[in-house]
C-alpha cells in the first residue's frame, strides 16, 4: 500500500513538472522532426553510453569507499535518482535519498554511501572546471564573455572551490569538517530565515551527514590513488556529452567544429549549476542558443540544435528515469541477504533522507 501511494505521488509530481514545461517539449518534438534520423538514432545510443559512464564513475567512487556494488543496479539507480532530483528539487537531498535508502536496503553502509555520492559530486565540478576553463579561454579570446556569463562561472567556481576545500578538511579531519559544515548550515539559516520565517536545513541532520562524510572520506587518505579512476571517467563524461552534441549538430547538417562543441557545452553546463530552475530548464536551451550564434552558428539552427540536445540529454534522461524508479523498486523487492552479511549498516538512515525541514514547527533537537 505505502509503495503504491509513493509511486503515485511520483507519477503526479512528474506530470507536473512536464506540464510545467510542456511548451518546450512541443518544441523539441518539432525540432525532431526536422532532424536528420540516423543521427538523431546514433545521438541516442552515445546518451545510452553516458548513463552507463554516469554509473560507471558511481561506480569507482563507491569502491573507493569500499563499496562492492554491481554496475548493473547502479545504472537504474543513478538514473532514478537524477530523476528524483528533477521533480523534487532539494539540493541534491532527493537523489542522495534515493542512494542511502538503496544501500541501506542492500546492507551498504551509509556513511561510505554518503561519502561515495559526495566525492562523485566534487569529481563532476572538477570535470566540469577543466572544460569551463577551456571554453571560456575561447569566448574570451574572441571577446564574447559578458557579465552574465563571468557571474555565472564566478557562482560555479565558489561552489567547485567550496567543495574541495571540505573534501580536504574531512580527509584530515573528521571533527573539523563537522565544524566546518555545521557554521555553514548556521550561516545559511540566518540568511534565508528572513524569506522562510523558518529554520531551512535541519541541524541535528547535517551534523549526521557530515559525520557520515568524514567517515567515508578517511578511506581516500588510505588509498589516494583511488581517486585516479573517478577523476578520468568524470572528464569522460563531460566528453560524452560534447559527443552527443557532436552528432546532433550533424543531424542538422552543421557539424560542429571543437571550438563550437567546447563553449556550446561548457556554457550549457554551467547554467546547469548557476540556474533557479530544475537542471537548468530554459536557461540552459537559451545560454546555448546565444552562444553558438557567437560562435558563427545562424540562430534557427542553433536553436534546432539545442533544443534537440536538451531533449536527448535531459527530457529523454527524465523518461528513463520514471522508467529506472520502478526497476529499482522491484529490485529492493529481492532479498540480498549476501550483500547484509558482508557489508552491515553502521546506521539506520531514517534521519538522515533530507536536510530542507519540511515541518516549520520541527525542532532539531528531537530528530
């Protein structure tokens, strides 16, 4: 019953958000048709292989951590978890939801599953900051930055930064990245008590996250080397992106050049991470637009373009996983008594599915 009224609530906030959106799908379905098939088939396939590389570097991240997991479950499960992360945005609370709740079930320990989803987040900005940097150095070569564009970097950079300075503090200490999360979490709560009248992110909650983080982040200090593999399949993820870029560029006959696929692609992420919308919709499809007409691009194609791509890589990602959210119910269904032996959760994650208090009379202190 609990899972038919949970599958439910998903379905509905699905419908939602398309609906929301559902004059940028009439688009992109127009798009597709003026398109050219086979590429738009082989666009398709190269997306198929990214979801795999998305698992795959989940993958090296939890064997970091000295998780044993099958890249198998991880492909339905990071897919279902991006999902998640669409139609109920949370800071990334939903789909790390999804990944606790998921190892819980099959006997992971939470805090390494915490920390394994944590270095794969820092692993994508770093991917991302390497083909940022290279965009950028284009865009201003031909002097096409503007303050939009260097605000939205500055914004994605401090986050990138942030980031890595807490991975640093929690592989040497795990008391002092409590610290350090928790006067962030107090300083974030000042500023937005004024907008929610309310305590936003839970205290008592994050203070378990991050024992949970600096937990996991002291296996990095035994095996640095471990951090090689991440760090490459995050850069060939960003480059699977470009690809499918790439062939949807020749589905419209106008094959991109590197220059065009590495600002196109750069910008398009970065308003990804600088947007108040769910991954970015809308400002992502205009940031491309504009850009590629920079780069030499006519505007009726460049908008066929990126509105094709944004359906591929994001709307196309989204059905999967509506799809994976059922595949990966029925998998918790099976019994994984081996992998309950072998690996015995070091805490019940009941409290830690969310940092946003949900209740505004919640007190902390009680969780």
């Amino acid at each position: 019953m609990l899972r038919k009224i949970l599958y439910s609530a998903i379905l509905l906030l699905a419908i939602f958000f398309v609906a929301q959106n559902f004059n940028e799908l009439k688009l992109i379905l127009v798009a597709f048709s003026h398109s050219d098939g086979r590429w738009l088939i082989v666009a398709v396939l190269a997306q198929l292989l990214w979801l795999v590389t998305i698992a795959a570097n989940f993958w090296a991240c939890y064997h970091l951590m000295g998780i044993h997991e099958k890249l198998s479950h991880l492909v339905p499960l990071t897919t279902a978890a991006n999902f998640i992360n669409v139609i109920a945005p949370s800071y990334g609370a939903g789909a790390l939801a999804v990944l606790i709740a998921d190892g819980s079930r099959r006997g992971k320990p939470v805090g390494k599953v915490s920390a394994a989803a944590f270095v794969y987040l820092v692993f994508d900005y770093l991917g991302f900051l390497v083909v940022l940097s290279l965009g950028f150095s284009i865009l201003s070569s031909r002097g096409n930055l503007d303050a939009l564009l260097i605000g939205a970097a500055v914004f994605a950079v401090s986050v990138a930064v942030g980031l890595l300075i807490l991975v640093a503090i929690g592989v040497r200490s795990t008391d002092l990245l409590e610290r350090a999360i928790l006067w962030l979490v107090d300083l974030a709560n000042r500023l937005l008590q004024p907008f929610f009248k309310r305590t936003f992110i839970n205290r008592a909650k994050a203070q378990n996250f991050a024992l949970d983080i600096g937990d996991g982040l002291l296996q990095i200090r035994r095996s640095p080397r471990g951090l090689i593999l991440p760090f490459f399949l995050a850069l060939t993820r960003k480059s699977m992106m470009m690809v499918i870029l790439f062939f949807v560029s020749l589905a419209f006959h106008n094959p991109f050049g590197i220059e065009t696929l590495l600002t196109s692609f750069s910008v398009s992420y970065l308003f990804i991470i600088a947007s108040v919308t769910p991954s970015g919709v809308g400002f992502v499809e205009g940031a491309m637009i504009l850009t590629q007409n920079a780069m030499g691009v006519d505007p009726l194609t460049s908008t066929a373009i990126a509105l094709t791509y944004r359906g591929i890589t994001f709307w196309l990602t989204f059905a999967y996983g509506f799809i994976a959210i059922r595949i990966i119910g029925f998998q918790l269904d099976k019994p994984a008594a081996k992998d309950t032996a072998l690996n015995k959760p070091d805490k019940m994650p009941s409290s830690e599915l969310g940092f946003i208090e949900n209740n505004p009379d919640s007190d902390p202190r009680k969780d």
